[in-house]
C-alpha cells in the first residue's frame, strides 16, 4: 500500500472524477463544486454507485488539499478543483489514467482497464497496460510503495482483476464480488451486434411478408 493516508469511497471517487473529466471535457476543467458532485454520482462508468450532496464532497475535496492530492483555484465566480495525483505519487501520465479507471470503477482486468481507459490514454496493446500495473505493483517503499495488486483468479475467471491500493489493503472478499460468468462474458458490444441483428431480421421478415401479400393479390389468393 502507499504512505499515503487510506483514501475514503468517495475521496477515492472526486480524484477520478477529475483525472477523467481533465482529459475527456477539458474546456470545463478545473471543476466546480457542483460539476464535481455530478460526477461523483454519475450512473455510467462508476462502480459501485453512490449518491452524495455537496457538503459532503466538498469535504472530501478539504481532506484531499491536505494532502495536496487536489488543489483549489478561484475564478471570477465560483472556485474550482483540479487533481495533482501525478505528482504527490511520482507516476507517468498513463499510470495516472489506469489508477483512475480503478478508482472509478473497482477491480479491472487489463484488457478491461485498456478499453476503459481509451479516452484518457490509448495504450497501443494489453501488454503496455500490463507492463505499467507492473511497475505500479512493484513500487519501493522508499518511492512510496505498490499502489496496485494483482488479486487472485476467482473460479469462472479467465484473467485475474487488479485493483488499486489507495485506500488501504484490498480484502479477500472483495475480490469475490464479480458478476456471475455468464453475464461478464456477453460485452456491450455483443449485445448491441445482438440488436442490430434483431432489428435486420426483422426488417427482411417485414419486406418478404409485403412481396408475398403483394403476390398473393395478384393471384386473388387470400392469406
């Protein structure tokens, strides 16, 4: 784990929130306070789900300044927030991105952390994730310690998860908690092929059943 003081759920969540929306919505970067909030309760993307008010992320955000892993700047209107992980935790760019996917979205494979984090990098392969959750795993204590793990295979898997280590040790059941094979097995992108495939059988049923009325009329047979 980090010297870092373990980080909460949803301190953990306002430093993802702010490395993604830095590099997928730059123009609305730093964040206010309200942005910041509806990104902590975003639907898409964030596991597990929450549901917090302003109050409590603004003390998320105190408690992140103390540790300079966020640092507050004012504007003409509102004050706004920006993430400083890069630095405090001495890793690249791409480190950064993958350790925000895990905090947004909990324990990932690496195929799952290189699809995911797509729009805030894009690593050429699996091996490049792999090769950065390497180094990331295999920190120093001087430089801070790991701030990933490799958990363990659970039954059914066919790769093993990595999860990050910033907020603390990562307990045996947590790693437990997977959907069950069957449904991580059917990806976004095979059920929406399933979709597109539906709606193009339905299309040739509607165009054959048209042409065989059409005969049917000419022929003064009824159907």
């Amino acid at each position: 784990m980090t010297n870092l003081a373990p980080l909460s759920l949803l301190e953990a969540r306002v430093l993802g929130v702010l490395v993604e929306k830095e590099r997928t919505v730059p123009d609305t970067y730093p964040l206010s306070l309200k942005a910041l909030t509806g990104g902590c309760n975003q639907k898409n993307n964030r596991n597990p789900l929450i549901e917090v008010v302003d109050g409590e992320v603004q003390a998320a955000v105190d408690s992140l300044r103390t540790r300079t892993l966020v640092i507050e700047s004012s504007g003409a209107r509102v004050t706004r927030y920006s993430q400083n992980i890069g630095r405090v935790l001495r890793i690249p760019d791409q480190a950064v991105a993958l350790l925000a996917v895990l905090l947004l979205r909990g324990p990932q494979t690496a195929a799952e952390l290189r699809t995911a984090s797509e729009r805030m990098h894009r690593f050429a392969d699996v091996s490049s994730v792999e090769a950065f959750l390497d180094e990331l795993s295999q920190r120093s204590s001087e430089n801070g310690g790991p701030l990933v793990v490799k958990l363990a295979r659970s039954p059914g898997e066919r790769e093993a998860r990595w999860a990050h280590l910033l907020a603390g040790p990562v307990e045996p059941r947590q790693s437990d908690a997977r959907p069950s094979v069957a449904a991580a097995e059917v990806s976004l992108a095979e059920i929406a092929a399933l979709r597109s495939h539906h709606a193009q059988l339905a299309a040739e049923v509607a165009e054959l059943r048209t042409k065989l009325e059409r005969m049917a009329a000419e022929l003064g047979l009824r159907l």
